[in-house]
C-alpha cells in the first residue's frame, strides 16, 4: 500500500470535499481497527500487531494531513487559532497516547489492557470524528472557495 494514496480514493475521480475525503478515511480506519480487535479477540496476536500498526500509520498520516494542511487552511479563513482546530490538536494529543499503550498491549498479549485501552480509544476518536464530520470539515468544504480551491486543498492531503 502506497503511503501517499488513501485506498478508496482516486485523486484522478475529479472533485472531491473534504468531508468526504477525511470522512472515508475515518472509516477506512474504523475497519481496520475492528480487524484488529478480532484477531486480538482470538488471541492472534502477532496478527492483531501487525493490523494495528498498520492502523496507527494511517491515523498518523490523517492526523498529519489535517494539522499540517487542513487545520492551517481553515485558521486562515477563519482567524480563529484557539477554536475547533485547538481542541482537536488536544485531542490528537490523547490519541497519539492511546496508540502507544495499545501498541504495549498487544505486544505483551495483554487482552484486557487491549480492550481496556481500545475502549478508550474508541470513546475518543467516536467524539473527536463527530466533530469532525459534523462541524469541521463541512465548514472547511464552506470556506475552500470554490470548486478548483477545494480540489487544491484535498490535493495537498493527499501528497502528506
């Protein structure tokens, strides 16, 4: 898998919006973390590791794109540097944490600490994406400009 394409997204397809971009990923995401419980579930663990880092890589690749490229976009627009893309910096802050001690988890064949901290994983990222795709990225979508502004600004998280 190519570390510069998302699959499922085809940057040739024509116009595509933030919300759907990011948002795809997130379920993208999701999927691979469920993979990941279900091998740990059945006690596979050198599996369930290898299917989670290959989920911690792509949710620091999201997480790169939004704070490098989207999060500066829409401070721009918007002027507000303490506002939504604040709190989701903190919140990236969390889920980097919670990626590290499920990553310990797994690798010690810990099935309650996995769970334990995959629950609270879970919990975070749940909020987090809410906010994302409800508030976020539709205003994001909003203040690109016009078609060719906001093909740019997916363009440029696509090459993270």
């Amino acid at each position: 898998m190519s570390e510069t394409a998302t699959p499922g997204i085809n940057p040739a397809a024509g116009p595509r919006t933030v919300s759907e971009f990011l948002g795809g990923d997130h379920r993208r995401l999701d999927a691979i973390l469920l993979q990941t419980a279900e091998l740990a579930l059945r006690g596979s663990y050198s599996e369930a590791l290898a299917r989670f880092a290959e989920f911690a890589s792509g949710l620091s690749r999201h997480i790169t794109m939004e704070e490098t490229v989207l999060f500066p976009a829409f401070e721009e627009k918007t002027g507000m540097t303490e506002g939504p893309t604040a709190v989701m910096r903190r919140e990236h802050a969390e889920i980097r944490r919670l990626l590290s001690t499920i990553a310990a988890a797994i690798s010690a064949g810990d099935g309650a600490a996995f769970d334990s901290e995959k629950g609270r994983l879970l919990e975070v990222l749940g909020a987090h994406n809410q906010k994302e795709e409800g508030i976020l990225y539709p205003m994001s979508d909003r203040l690109a400009g016009g078609e060719r502004e906001r093909d740019e600004l997916v363009r440029r998280m696509q090459a993270v």
